[in-house]
C-alpha cells in the first residue's frame, strides 16, 4: 500500500508471499501452540540485536509484565513493594501498569520536549532514598542516550529497564535499543516496525533472569527449564516435572504462526529500517522551513516509528482544528502515545509519585500528534501533510 495526495495511512503491511506462505506450512504441520519454530524465531532475534537470550510472549505489553515480575522475583536484585522506579512522563499505559501490580511505586520525571523520551537531568534529579529502577522508554523509534542512562543507573544503583516497544532498530552509540539494559522488550503488533498479528520479545544477558521469564511467560512451571538451572532444579523425574510450579506465572504464551512470521520479518528488518529512514530525511527537509511545529530530534539513530509534530506558534492550542484537516484529507494522525499519563483518569487506581510540573508533558498532551511512518516511500504523503500544516498555521 503507498499513500496518495489525498490519503496517507498510520500504517501499512510489512508482509508479502513469505509471511502467507510461512502461515501454510504451520497449518500443514498441525502445530499451533508454542514450539520450534518459536524457540528459533527468539534465538534469531537475539543474535540480531547482539543479545544472548529472547523470550517471546503473546505481545509487548505482556514483555513488559514478564520483564518487571522476573527482575522482582530475581532473588540476587533488591527491588521490593514500595520501591520507586523512574518513568517518562509520556507511554502507552502498560509501561506503567506491571509496576504498579508488582507494588512498585512509579515516579513520574518530565520529557525532554525535543527528543520526547525521559529528560535525563530531571532523571537524576529525581532519584531518592527509595528509587531502585529506571524504566526507560524509547518513544516513537528515538533511542534514548544510553552511555547517560547506565553512567545514571551505575552511579546510583539502579535496575534499567527498556520499553522498546516502539523502536526496534534503533541505535545509539553502537547499542542496540532494547539491550542498554537489564532487559528490554519490543512489540510486533500490526502497526509496529515488524508484524506477527499479535506478539512480544524480551531480551537480556542475563541467564538467570532468562529461565525466569521462560518460566514466568507459562504458568511458572519449570517444563521449558533445563535439568540443571538458576531457577529451580527438577527432580529428575520427568513425569513429575510436567507439573512443578516454582513462580507466581501467567500463561502469555505466543503462537507458532507467530514464530514464524517473526522469521520471515526479521530477514527484512534492514531494508524496513533504512526505508522508514530515507523517508524521515525527507520529512525534516520538507518541514525545515515550517515553524509552527516542533520535530522530534533524533538521538543517535532513530527507526522513526512515526512523525510527531508538537504544535507551536500559530498552531499552538489548534490541534482539534489542524486533526479535523488532516482528517479531511484521508491522512490518519494520533496523541504522542498517552500524552502527559499523569492527566489520565486511571491514575486513581496507581499509587505514583507525580511531580508538581510536567510542562514538556502537558505541551505533548495538549499540543502534540503523530502521523504515519512507513517503510516504503512516502514523499507524497508527507507533502501533503505540510501542505496541510502550512495551510492551517495560515488561516
């Protein structure tokens, strides 16, 4: 699908025949639950992004659940009910929700305004006698700084985590986003930069918080654990170990569809990547001379998940206006994410630390949207989108 003058989608199809026949020969095989195919597609994964151990689940948020449980669970990391851990004042909500059912206390810092991810000053600034995590998100394919992050994480102690799950293929400095860390996890969803239907990764180093999660992602039995483990020896009777539960788990298993189409997504995650940005190098120069808007700035290299504009100027306060154009005109647009999180009714429910301020926040919560990013060229699209920019900021 390519956009048109009068069209331009949130998101597109990555597959082609290799995804359709990869669907055949699972149906063929009568083998639908978690299997080979799954186990393949993680340890392909990993070695693409120069990590040790993937686990796959059924989709990114529940990477997010399975990353928080096993590092609390993790007997050797001091991270307890009550303990807070930084966050981006800007997600998706399941950033935040596994801390909080875990009984960590989120702590919510500002964005930086031109990168959108968590300002790292503020960051530091914030950390008290009871911080014991940073849960780092890399928002919209823009990587964070990591030689930053774990010089912070080291000098304080602290676990980092990443929520990746909009940046696969990002990098900074040579690191991979989604392997700064302890662990970090990404989404295949539909609309995400690669597509299982439904689906999720973790990945650490860590072998130990590896078994953890491998058993933590299916009931918290040890069946998927070798005989010998960090976790919980088996008894040696095979029968017997079918059903030994050692952690409080879930059944958020993938699919082996789901391993297979990773398979094939993955072979063409460089040409995806380099697509989505050819087409951002296009939408800075396009909008360079556009000032009522304000683009993300790139940290390292950035997989462009979309295109956020943060309205300024003579767009300040018109978002509602400037969307009923865009929609006019077939182009899909969206909130940076959840806006400012604090400003969501669910927070009743979440015990949080919540700043007095979020200015940057609040600005991405009133004034800021996205539009589409795609692995195929899109100059029309994006012209268009200025077109109608520029329009607006005139009226």
């Amino acid at each position: 699908m390519t956009s048109t003058p009068t069209g331009y989608p949130l998101a597109t199809t990555t597959w082609d025949e290799a995804e359709y026949a990869a669907l055949q020969r699972v149906i063929a095989s009568g083998r639908f639950t978690m299997g080979p195919l799954v186990r393949e597609y993680e340890a392909a994964f990993a070695a693409h992004f120069g990590a040790e151990f993937g686990v796959m689940v059924n989709s990114g948020s529940s990477a997010n659940l399975i990353a928080v449980a096993a590092a609390v669970l993790d007997p050797r990391i001091d991270l307890n009910r009550g303990d807070e851990v930084i966050v981006p004042a800007v997600s998706w909500p399941t950033t935040y929700y596994p801390l909080s059912q875990y009984g960590l206390r989120p702590r919510f810092v500002d964005i930086d305004l031109d990168t959108l991810n968590l300002d790292l000053d503020l960051a530091e600034e914030a950390i008290g006698p009871r911080t014991r995590a940073i849960f780092a998100v890399n928002l919209l394919g823009n990587p964070n700084d990591f030689d930053r992050l774990r010089a912070i994480a080291a000098r304080h102690g602290l676990v980092l985590l990443e929520d990746n799950c909009e940046s696969l293929g990002a990098v900074h400095q040579g690191v991979n986003a989604g392997t700064a860390g302890l662990a970090g996890t990404f989404s295949s969803f539909f609309s995400h930069h690669i597509a299982t239907m439904e689906g999720g990764m973790i990945l650490t180093d860590d072998e130990q918080l590896y078994q953890e999660m491998l058993s933590l992602r299916a009931h918290g039995w040890t069946r998927e654990l070798s005989d010998a483990n960090f976790v919980h020896d088996k008894a040696g009777d095979a029968w017997e170990d079918l059903f030994r539960f050692v952690l409080p788990g879930y059944n958020v298993r993938p699919l082996e569809m789901e391993g297979a189409l990773g398979l094939e997504q993955l072979k063409k995650v460089p040409d995806l990547i380099a697509g989505r940005r050819e087409n951002a190098a296009y939408f800075r120069e396009r909008f360079a001379g556009i000032d009522s808007v304000r683009l993300q700035r790139e940290t390292g290299e950035s997989s462009w998940f979309g295109f956020s504009l943060v309205l300024e100027r003579a767009l300040a306060g018109r978002r509602r206006e400037l969307v009923r154009a865009f929609d006019e005109a077939g182009i899909e647009s969206r909130p940076v994410v959840a806006g400012n999180f604090t400003r969501n009714p669910v927070m009743a429910h979440l015990d949080a630390v919540v700043p007095e301020s979020l200015p940057a926040a609040d600005k991405v919560h009133v004034d800021g949207l996205f539009v589409g990013n795609h692995h195929f060229p899109v100059r029309e699209g994006i012209d268009r989108v200025a077109e109608i920019v520029s329009r607006v900021a005139a009226a």
